[in-house]
C-alpha cells in the first residue's frame, strides 16, 4: 500500500504541477516578459498598450476565444485527439482490457435481448436458440479463464 501511495502522490503532485501551477506561471511569465521586454521598448506598440493592464485585458479578450477555438479543433476536427486516445488504449492494459471485455460481452447481451423478447411473449425456445446460448456460455467460460494479461499489457489469446 506505500508504494502505491507514493506513486498515487507522486501522480497527483505531477497533475497539479503540469495542468495548473505550470499552466498559470507560464502565462504570467509570456504576459510580463512580453510586455516589460518587447512593448514598452517600442513606441508605436506602447501607444496601443499604454499600461501593463490594457496589455492583458487585450490578450485575455483575444487570446481566450483563439485558444478555445484551437483546443475544440484539436478534439473534434483533428485526428489528434484519436490518436492520443488510441495510444491511451493499446499503452493501458485497464482500459484494453475494458475494450475487450466489451467486445467479448456484446453478442451475449444481444442473444439475452432477443431470448427476453421472446420469453415475453410466452414463445418457447427453438433447440437452436438454446444451442446458440449454451455456444455464447461456453465462449465466455473460455474468455473468462484465459483474461490474464501478459507481460505487454495484452489479453492473452
């Protein structure tokens, strides 16, 4: 249990720091450099920003909606995104395992549905319907004994 504590602490602490603390100091740290180095040693731009202040409010009005433009490209009209979150899949044997479960559990609940409906209806089973059961179960018993994961992070087949 320490050791995961440590890692679990270790992660948080990296969370915190690269999504907020980094996040934030290298927006004021662009904000001040920026300005302190660049505008107020050139006249003509230090007449459109004659504070620190009219600098920052016209980046955080311009800045915010070009940058939440750019993060909704990078989500919904890229492949970026499907790609980062495929390599999250096939790199993380919790959620491949959660894919093939999945995968492996869909014809069963599709069988179920349509036995259901037909049980509802007070029809009895076909012998092939319960054949087509009993070929699902024994599939899952198979899948269920051999859904140890190997030493790359893959179900063994």
């Amino acid at each position: 249990m320490k050791k995961a504590l440590a890692f679990r602490t270790w992660f948080y602490f990296r969370m915190g720091w690269s999504t907020y603390f980094a996040f934030l100091f290298a927006a004021v740290n662009t904000l001040v450099t920026t300005y302190y180095l660049a505008i107020e040693r050139l006249p003509a731009l230090k007449e459109f920003f004659p504070t620190f202040a009219y600098y920052v409010i016209f980046l955080v009005a311009t800045g915010l909606p070009i940058l939440v433009a750019i993060g909704y490209i990078h989500y919904k009209k890229s492949g970026a995104f499907k790609a980062e979150a495929d390599i999250s899949v096939e790199a993380n044997p919790h959620l491949y395992r959660i894919l093939t479960n999945t995968e492996a559990l869909f014809p069963l609940y599709l069988k179920m549905s349509e036995l259901l409906i037909k049980l509802s209806k007070n029809e009895r089973l076909s012998e092939e319907e319960t054949n087509e059961i009993i070929s699902l179960q024994n599939q899952l018993r198979e899948y269920m004994s051999k859904k140890t994961l190997d030493s790359s992070g893959k179900p063994n087949k």
